[in-house]
C-alpha cells in the first residue's frame, strides 16, 4: 500500500486522504448515477486503482466552467445553470484519473484515461453523498480546492468498496 494515496469509498459516497498511512481528511463525494462499471460509454465510476495523471485549472477562478478540460469562459451561477437545466458541470478544477489495473480500468474499451473520468467541482447546491454523476467524482469546490492543492500529479486514487493491494 503506498503511504500517501486517496480512497474514494463507494458505499460512504466519500473521498478519505491518506498521508503516511493515516487518514489526515475526508469529504463527501458524489459517485455515479448508473453504479460502477468500467466499460466506456457506461456512464459508470470506474473501480480499482488509478493514479491522477493531470491536473488542470490552478490558475482559474472558483467556479470555472469546463468542457472537454478547457475552460469555457463562464463562471457558474444559478443563472446559467437556469439557461443550461441539462449541462453536467464540471467546476472549479479538474484531477483527470488513469487506471493502473490492465484489462481492468486500464487499455482497451475499460481505460479511465480515455473515458475522461475525472474528480471535479460540481455546483455547492448538488446534493453530494448520493450516487448521482455520469461516472465521474463529484466535489464541492472548496473541498476540491483543498484536495487539489494537497496532492501530487502521480497520487494513487483507490475506487471501491473495500481498499485492496494493487495487484
């Protein structure tokens, strides 16, 4: 087991932070809306090991809307969320996932990396600690902030039930 890593708890809705083996924090997560699975167009939080292989966003304001890891210009108020009802927000910050596992979450039609999983902000209003996203980790953005200012490019990322040694 690595020293420092994160655990996304799928049964808490919840991401514990890791350091020197100790859990140092945690924070409400929201997981997705179709249950866990691993195959790209799923809809579905990939499980097993990842690793966060990009961060993006660290010179942006709170509430930064993002698409396809660029932002767009807009800041997220209830407004635009009125004029856009159907939009999947990706805020704040974006940590994008790569799977470690081959043939698991790893190559193929199971790769985290190309299914642009990701740990982002979401809208403070969403409801978190309930499995509602479309694969991705869902956050509040302060906690994002905190989270994303804390750990490396590079941190182990465990996605499950039960944390387990990487194969």
């Amino acid at each position: 087991m690595p020293s420092h890593y994160i655990f996304v708890d799928t049964m808490k809705q919840q991401l514990q932070l890791y350091e020197n083996g100790q859990q140092v924090k945690a924070y409400p997560v929201s997981t997705a809306l179709n249950g866990f699975g691993e195959v790209q167009g799923s809809e579905k939080t990939p499980r097993g090991w990842h690793k966060i292989r990009a961060k993006i966003g660290a010179d942006q304001p709170i509430d930064t809307v993002f698409k396809g890891r660029r932002p767009t210009g807009e800041i997220y108020s209830p407004a635009l969320a009125e004029q856009y009802p159907n939009r999947d927000w990706v805020l704040t910050r974006i940590m994008w996932l790569s799977g470690l596992e081959p043939g698991y979450n790893r190559l193929g039609n199971v790769d985290t990396m190309r299914r642009f999983i990701y740990i982002h902000g979401c809208p403070d209003e969403v409801t978190l600690e309930k499995p509602l996203s479309h694969g991705c980790v869902r956050m509040h953005n302060q906690d994002l902030l905190e989270l994303y200012d804390r750990v490396p490019v590079g941190i182990q990322v465990f996605i499950g039930e039960k944390l387990r040694e990487l194969a």
